[in-house]
C-alpha cells in the first residue's frame, strides 16, 4: 500500500483501507477537538467494535502519562498485537498514537489520519514518533511507519486560523530548504489564500523525498530540522506559560534567527535574509521576550551541554533552496541570532 494516501473523500478511503487490512479490533485515538470535528466525518468507517479513546487535546498533554492512560484503555479492551490503531488528529495525536501503538505488546500496526495542516504536512511523515518528557521535547521516542498516511484536505474546515498558519511555516520551511521557486510563489499569495490541497501535496512530496533518502537522519534528513534548534528551544520555554507559542510560531521564529546564523556561518546573502526575515515577520509577527529571558532559552538550546566551549549542530543555508548541515554553532553565535531577531523592527 502506498504510505501516503490523498483523498478528498476520507470515510470513503478509509472503509476501503479498513477492508483492505486484516486486523482483530481497530483502536481509534483522538482528542477533545478531534474528536468533536473530524471523527463524525469518517465513523461510518468503523467496524462497530471499535474502542475509542480521547484524550485532551494540546502540546501539554503530549506527554508519558497522558500514554499511560492511552495504554490502560487498551489494555483493558483486551487488544492483542493484531490490533490496529487509527490516530485521528494533529502531530500531538499522531506522534503519540504511533509511539503508543509501536510500543504496545512490542507493536501493533497503526495508521495515522493528520486533520491539522501541520501534520498533513509534516508530522505525519516520516516516521518519526513521540512524547515530550520533562520540558523537553520530543525527547522520548521511536521510528516506526505506519501503515498508511490518509490526508483528508476536508478536515481543515474546523481548523482554527492560527492553527492553519501555524502549519504554513512547515510549508516556508519546506520552500526555503529544498525548492527556491516554492518559496517566491508562496510569497507572491498572501497566506490566507493558499491552494492547500497543492501545497500539501508538493510540500509531501519535498518532505518524503529527503526522508527516503535518510529515514534515520544520518544526514541529509538534518535539513528539515532549519528553524527548529532554536525555534524548539523558545516553544519549550513557552509551553506551561501563557504566551505559549505554536509549533510554527516558534519554528518561524526560529527560521529567522537560524537565517541569521546561515548569514554569518555559511554566506547565507544578506538580501536574501532580510527577504526570508521581512517574509516571516509579516505572517507571524513578533514574539516578545525579555532579555533576561535569554539564558534559560540558550540553555534549551544547548540542552545538557553546560560547557562554555560547547557548540550545538545547525542546519543553515547556504541559499533559498539550498540547505547545508552539521554546521557548529556556540552559544554566544545563538544569542547573537536572537539578538538579531529581537532588534527587528516591527513595522
Ligand atoms: N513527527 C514529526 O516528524 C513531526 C514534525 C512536525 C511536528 N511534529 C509535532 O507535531 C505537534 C504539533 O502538531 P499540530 O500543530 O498538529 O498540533 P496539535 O495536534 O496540538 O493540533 C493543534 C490543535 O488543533 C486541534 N485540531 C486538530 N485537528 C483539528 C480540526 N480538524 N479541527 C479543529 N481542531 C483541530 C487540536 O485538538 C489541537 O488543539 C508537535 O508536538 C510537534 O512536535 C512532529
Ligand atoms: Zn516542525
């Protein structure tokens, strides 16, 4: 079956994999949201024997015990290891339903149904899954395909605004690492007016190309990390506070700052930072921080590298399109990226 599946008739796709696939029970997982929003789209899908399972929805409850209860629905369904799990949501879902399914009785098989842009686009490719484990995240995790990727651009409908930009720096992401043409056309539309079901597809294609040339991100597949080495350290910095940040939010910040240290490590030019910089801030705005603020998020981004010395592994650009890996990086070359970042103007 191929991996990644587009349909603009989900619960149609979806009985037709379900038939496809021998399994003892199906385990849906979805959250508070999800579960309100997409799953009356597709449970005329589902075998009437179906458990399902909620959980609340939100980045903070991407965690071990939010698994745990996950684990305890399941077990107490009796689910053998030829059940199947469907996860019905966004990255928060998919990354935790496919580590929970990966991990139960060694591994059950699961398919991942991505109803955010973000995890359309990103998340639910790739094989990468996982939780956040004391404030940091990611940080406990595995690799492991899921059966099938279905992508559904009609669960977007119910998407909250922010959420929907929040996946659009996935897709800059993916235009400014691998595709220089992508990126001046995403910029000649204002966002809000994007033809999603192309952009997903072409955005799909760029994320899977690297991914199956370097499934274990032994190198090239450290380019889609561009943005996110400093762009995770603020969402982290942010998640239990009230000015938490999106995924995206961060990761464009992120980008901007990166796009800094590209410009000073690997000749990034300096017009086309100030188009990537001026490009983002637009969409997204700014992020206020104070400078006091600084430290502990230098700290997330080195993480437990507490020496002086030490440096953290970034990907930069050397142009729009053209992204390079590997590249060391200290801790005062960071906090001279966020200063960069921090003393743009707004207007
Ligand atoms: N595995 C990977 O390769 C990978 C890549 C990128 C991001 N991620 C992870 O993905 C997560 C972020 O994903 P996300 O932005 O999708 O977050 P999310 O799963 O928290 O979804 C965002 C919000 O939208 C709600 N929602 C989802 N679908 C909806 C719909 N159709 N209608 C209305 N509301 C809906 C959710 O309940 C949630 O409140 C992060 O945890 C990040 O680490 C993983
Ligand atoms: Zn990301």
């Amino acid at each position: 079956m191929d991996p990644v599946i587009f349909t603009s008739e989900a619960e149609q796709t979806l009985t037709e994999i379900l038939a496809s696939l021998s399994f003892s029970r199906l385990v849906v997982l979805t959250d508070s949201n999800t579960q309100t929003h997409c799953l009356p789209k597709i449970s005329q899908a589902l075998p009437e024997d179906t458990v399902f399972i909620s959980v609340p929805a939100g980045e903070i409850n991407k965690n071990l015990q939010t698994c745990s209860l996950i684990w305890e629905k399941m077990t107490e369904a009796a689910l053998d290891r030829k059940a199947l799990m469907l996860n019905i949501g966004g990255g928060v879902v998919t990354d935790m339903g496919g580590f929970c399914a990966s991990i139960y009785k060694r591994g059950i098989r699961f398919i991942n149904m991505p109803t955010t842009l973000l995890s359309q686009v990103d998340a639910s490719v790739g094989g990468k899954l996982g939780i956040d484990f004391q404030g940091l995240k990611n940080h406990l995790g595995v690799f492991n395909e899921p059966e099938t990727v279905l992508i559904a651009q009609e669960f977007l409908g119910t998407l909250p605004q922010a959420e929907l930009r929040s996946g659009y720096a996935e897709i800059l992401k993916h235009g400014l690492i691998r595709d220089k043409a992508y990126f001046l056309e995403l910029k000649s539309e204002s966002w809000e007016s994007q033809d999603w079901e192309k952009l997903i597809y072409h955005s799909v294609a760029i994320k899977n190309a690297v991914v199956t040339a370097d499934p274990k991100e032994a190198g090239l597949r450290k380019i889609l990390n561009f943005g996110h080495t400093i762009g995770h350290a603020f969402e982290s910095y942010f998640l239990d506070t009230e000015g938490h940040l999106l995924h995206g939010e961060a990761i464009a910040l992120g980008m901007i700052c990166e796009g800094f240290l590209s410009f000073q490590k690997v000749g990034f030019s300096f017009e086309e930072l100030d188009l990537l910089s001026k490009t983002l801030f637009q969409i997204y705005g700014k992020v206020d921080f104070s400078p006091e603020e600084l430290d502990p998020i230098l700290d997330l981004c080195l993480q437990d590298k507490k020496n002086e010395g030490s440096t953290v592994l970034f990907s930069l650009l050397n142009s729009i399109g053209d992204c390079t890996y590997n590249i060391p990086v200290t801790r005062e070359e960071i906090r001279e990226a966020i200063l960069y970042y921090h003393n743009l103007k707004t207007a």
